[in-house]
C-alpha cells in the first residue's frame, strides 16, 4: 500500500534537503483542500528547497510563520528580530479567501501589497501545505512551503 499524500508531504519536511520540485507539486496536488476556519491564530512556517529565488530571500530575512488575526486581517510575513518573532510591516498585510487552484476551492492568501496569493492544503489541523503563486521571478517556478503549530 502507497503512502497517502498527508505521510507524503510530513516525510518531505521529515527529509529536509533539497527537494524536486516535481515531487512536491504532485503530492501537493492531491491534497485536500484547508478550510479558512482552520487557519486562524499564530502559525510558524518554512519553506522547501526546491531552487526557487524566494527560498534563500526568506531565510536571509529570518522568516519565520504568518499571523492570520481574522480573515480580513493577517500579517503574512512573521520574521525573527533578536530572537523574538515580529511583523515585517514592508510586506503589508493580507485576507484570507476560497480560492479556486488546480481544479479545487480552498483558502488562499491574498496580499494588498503585493501580486502574490498563498494557495493552502490541508494536511492536518496543525500543518498546512502552501504554495505561493506570483509573477514575480518570471519563470521561477511555484515556492513551496508549510505552516504548523
């Protein structure tokens, strides 16, 4: 019996390293979809290796998770200043909508300040798959992330 895609993407984060992003795509695709309702309060985050330029941005900004306040208040970019977490106000703020990503509705961050949507999957109530979809880097790709608590 095949793992299901939920031990498909822990045994990713498990795994640490680089990471085909092929690979994770195809798991993050068949993945449920995470309910708004789930995705509220403090949730820290990282991201996956896969060559995307945004992997070593966000680690030379010390990114460290998203703090979703409502649905119609999130500060998207949580960073670490002297070791404690803090918003990184240069990245605005966020809401939190059903959006329609490969073919499945699910919660997806939309930034005010930024072309950039954060499209979510559900793999358990503390762990969240992410993807960011931007224009930013051009052909640079889908970054990959999760959240958890």
């Amino acid at each position: 019996m095949s793992e299901s895609p939920k031990d498909q993407f822990t045994a990713l984060i498990a795994k640490g390293g680089k990471v085909n992003e092929a690979d994770i795509e195809a798991i993050f695709n068949e993945l449920p979809a995470a309910p708004i309702d789930l995705i509220h309060g403090d949730w820290k985050g990282a991201g996956f290796d896969t060559g995307h330029p945004s992997y070593p941005q966000l680690l030379e900004i010390k990114w460290c998770g998203k703090s979703f306040h409502s649905t119609e208040n999130i500060d998207p970019v949580i960073v670490l200043k002297d070791g404690k977490p803090v918003v990184d106000d240069s990245w605005g703020h966020a809401i939190l909508r059903d959006v329609r990503f490969r073919g499945l509705v699910s919660a997806a961050m939309i930034y005010d300040n930024h072309r950039i949507i954060d499209h979510f999957r559900y793999v358990n109530d503390n762990l969240i798959a992410g993807a960011m979809e931007t224009t930013k880097f051009g052909d640079g790709g889908m970054f990959y992330f999760y959240l958890y608590k």
